[in-house]
C-alpha cells in the first residue's frame, strides 16, 4: 500500500470525526471538553484498526452494528439538544454550549472510529503493518477533530444562534449516516 493510499485511507477513516467535531463546534463545546474529545478520538482512531486486527470479522461485525446505533442515538440526542436551544435561545449564550460528559466523549469516540474497526480486518488480509497504519490513522483522525471543532466554533461566533441549529442539523444526519 503506498504512502498515498495510506493517507487517503485515514482521510476516509477521519470524515465521521470531522462532520461530528462540525457540529459539535457550531453548537458550543468547551475547550477542555474539545481536547479531551481530540484526545479520545484519536486514541480510537489508533486502536480500532489494532482491535480489528485481532478480533476477526464476526467479533467487528456485532460491536460495529451496536456501537453504530448507540453513536447515532447520542448524535440525536446532541442534535435534538442543540436543535432546541436554538429554536428557545434569544441570542447566542456562552451557557448555551452543551456539556458532553465522559461517557458522551468516549462513545462518541467509539461510535465515529467504528470504520476504522472494520478496516483492521481488511488490512490483516493484505498483511500490510498494523501499527503504522493504526498511527497514520489516528493522527489524521486528530488533525481533522481538531479541524471540525475549530472551524464549527468560527462559523459559530459568525453565524450565532442559527450556527447552534445547522449543527445540530448536522449531528442528526451524521446520526442517521451512522445507521446505515
């Protein structure tokens, strides 16, 4: 696999992230709770294709479907949150960014490195070094967290209170993307 193909793979792997961090970033998230979301992501982004590696196929087949859905019902619940914040607030509010606790970060985490599980597996097939790919993987998965947040928070602070609805607009269609 070359080098090009490897950095395009991760490219497709961190496009669930990007989108989510979009979304998050026009609906409001803390600094701290952005960074601990970089951290988790990219940590998932490096251990899902290590995990598919070694599980097998069945194993990523069960925990791909179920963490899927439990992605997509947190990304509805985040884009209902912001949806409805948006349609109630008057103007934008530094209290109207929503707190994403622990639990929320690492399954959301999970839910968009979900791809990368299954990648694993192909990868092993084609005895190609997991380790480099898993860390090609992860740091492009950070870099385009750290992308989508940024860019959903400046979009924000020009759009304002409509910047809180197409978030949560997006969070819902990444949602629904999840399921399929």
């Amino acid at each position: 696999m070359s080098p090009l193909a490897v950095v395009l793979l991760a490219v497709a792997l961190g496009t669930d992230a990007f989108s989510v961090c979009l979304g998050l970033g026009l609906g409001g998230i803390s600094r701290r709770r952005g960074c601990l979301l970089v951290f988790v992501i990219t940590v998932f982004h490096v251990l899902m294709p290590l995990a598919g590696w070694w599980l097998g196929e069945f194993a990523g087949t069960l925990l791909g479907r179920l963490a899927g859905i439990v992605g997509a019902a947190l990304l509805f619940f985040l884009g209902t949150r912001m949806i409805y914040g948006a349609l109630l607030t008057k103007a934008p509010r530094a209290s109207s960014s929503f707190a994403l606790g622990i639990w929320g970060v690492l399954c959301l985490g999970a839910s968009v490195s979900m791809d990368a599980l299954s990648v694993g597996f192909a990868l092993g097939v084609y005895r190609i070094n997991p380790l480099l790919i898993a860390g090609v993987v992860g740091l492009v998965a950070g870099l385009m967290t750290v992308l989508g947040l940024g860019l959903g928070r400046t979009a924000g602070a020009w759009i304002g209170r409509r910047a809180q609805l197409v978030g949560g607009l997006i969070l819902f269609i990444v949602g629904i993307q999840l399921l399929h």
